[in-house]
C-alpha cells in the first residue's frame, strides 16, 4: 500500500473521533457553540482540569466529558449553573396578527418581538417581581432595529421556533443557544385546535395538484397516533402524535357533525403548518384557531394575552437539561 494511502486513511480516523471544543460544549448542553467560541477566548474553560489555550477551533476527544466553565467570579460552573443571567430567556402570549420572526417586506406584518416592551411585562408573575425588585440589570431596552418611533423592547432576543401569524399562545425568546436548541429540537409542544369539518379545498391546495379531501371528516384521532402518514407533496412520512384527544367533540352520538370541536394535540416535531395541514388533509377538518398552551415544562397558564415575562429558575433549569445528551 502507498505511504499517502496510509497516512490518508490514518488521517480518516483521527477525524472520525475528534471534534471541535465548541461543538462539543453545545452537545453537553454547556452553552451554544458561539457562547463557547466567546468563553474559550476568555480562558474560561477547563478541559480535564486543564486551562484551554485562548485558540479556536481547536479539537478534542469527540466523547470528551471533563469539560468545565469558569465563572466570571473564578468558580466552576456545573450543569444549570452556566446560565448566569435570569432574564435571557422570556415567554409571550403571542397575539393573531404578528409573526414570529422578521415580516416579509412584501407584508405589512408587525413581529411579535415589538410587544417585548417594558409596558407589557406581567409584573404579577412572583418570578418576575423577585427579578425586577433585585435591581440587577438582567433586562435591556432600546430600538436598536426599529426607529419608527416605536416602544422601546428587548434587544438581542430572537424567537425559538414560530407560530403563525393567524396563530396564538406560547412563544419562547432567547438570547441561549443551547435553550434554543433544546425547544426546536427536544421539547414537546401542546396546543388547543378548534376545527370544523373543511368544505372545499383551498386555492393553494388546488395549485398543489390536491383532488379532494377527506369526507365526511374522520372523528377517530387514532390515525395521528400511529403516524407513517405523508402529506400532499412530502417526501418524510410524520411522526406519531405524542397525545391526540378530543376536549370538545364537534359530533353527536351517532358521529354526524354538528357544529365545531377542540382537539388538544402534543407533538415534537414541528413542520411549518403542519397541524393545519394535518387536520385537512387526515381528518378532513379546518382549522379555526389553534393556540399553543405548552413547551416542555413551560405553561402558558394564566399570562394574559400580549404579555410576556422571564422565565422561572425552574424553568430555566428544565429547558438546559432537556437533552439527549448529559454532563
């Protein structure tokens, strides 16, 4: 065998097991891998005991575990810990009529991030009272991407995951990568549907190919529970519905529609419209409203709508433990 060949292959599996510090640190849910980047920069991260040299980019084992963070007062940090500020996290009791992220410039739409303002805080909360009576600087305002004359709102804070526009309830925003990561990808979502049985198929179906949908309406939720499913024009079949129940049924005894029903749903994954898209073309229902109640073990609870609030020290610790991964 040529000497290249095998210095290739033995270059292969040095690669093959190690990665970048950085994306390690975000696998064990220390921080996200720009937070790592910053905090290896800082000289504020140990790896076996070891002071890691101020370079990025550099590699270590890739099922390395020893891995600490050095606080800004010169102790270790351990599992929730790392999260040193109390206000990078908030929950909204997001409105219909704004989007989640950034309005398409063809769209007079207005982002719900604009409602993150000092005016709108629930001081009710407990959390929130303890937070604004400790008189530290956990929260900053300004108009640092508006100047319309607007309110000032939180800065730095961008949404993790989305509601539509004409959609409501709980939504998460976050200045933690690893937060982020966690809702997106781990976290179970709740959400309360209110349906009719669909009468047509939309203009967007019809240019989708769509030939009818399914009549009369299916009140069996069964079919959501067992997934395999696809919808129009998908390639990955859905996954199986974590919980699928009726809180109120649209039906009589004899199943014949008789007016509206609620279903409440708990799912993981989240493709764009994938709920609506679920009740019209499984069950043959239309979506009326649809507002999302829970994520993880975050509630909605009783914050009135266009409101918001930091999360708890409880919650905060759910959302940095929600992992596959454990330090």
């Amino acid at each position: 065998m040529h000497f290249r060949t095998i210095y290739n292959l033995s270059q292969q599996r040095y690669f093959s097991h190690v990665v970048r510090l950085s994306k390690r640190m975000s696998e064990l849910n220390l921080c996200s891998r720009r937070e790592a980047d910053k905090l290896i920069q800082n000289c504020r991260v140990l790896v076996n005991g070891n002071p890691v040299e101020p370079i990025l980019g550099q590699k270590i084992k890739a099922d390395e575990s020893d891995i600490q963070i050095i606080a800004k007062d010169g102790n270790l940090l351990k599992g929730s810990e790392i999260t040193e500020d109390k206000g990078e996290t908030v929950i909204l009791n997001k409105p219909k009529g704004f989007v989640s992220g950034q309005p398409d410039p063809r769209h007079n739409h207005t982002p719900a991030v604009r409602l993150l303002t000092r005016e709108n805080i629930f001081e009710e909360h407990p959390d929130t009272k303890a937070i604004l009576m400790s008189g530290d600087n956990y929260l900053s305002f300004g108009t640092r991407f508006h100047d319309d004359g607007g309110l000032p709102t939180l800065l730095n804070y961008a949404p993790a995951g989305r509601l539509d526009l004409d959609s409501s309830g709980l939504l998460i925003f976050t200045k933690n990568g690893v937060a982020a990561k966690n809702i997106l990808n781990f976290s179970e979502k709740e959400y309360l549907v209110k349906v009719e049985p669909a009468k047509s198929l939309s203009r967007q179906e019809l240019q989708m190919g769509m030939q009818s949908l399914p009549y009369p309406p299916r009140w069996d939720l069964g079919c959501l529970l067992k997934g395999g499913r696809r919808l129009w024009n998908d390639r990955v079949s859905l996954k199986p519905l974590l919980e699928a129940e009726w809180v109120q049924e649209g039906t009589t005894d004899v199943g014949v529609w008789n007016g509206t029903g609620v279903i409440r749903m708990v799912l993981q994954e989240g493709k764009k419209r994938q709920i609506r898209r679920m009740c019209r073309e499984i069950l043959g229902l239309h979506v009326l409203e649809l507002k999302r109640i829970r994520i993880g073990n975050i509630h909605l609870d009783n914050l009135p709508v266009g409101k918001w609030r930091p999360l708890s020290d409880a919650e905060r610790m759910s959302l940095m433990m929600t992992n596959e991964y454990t330090v």
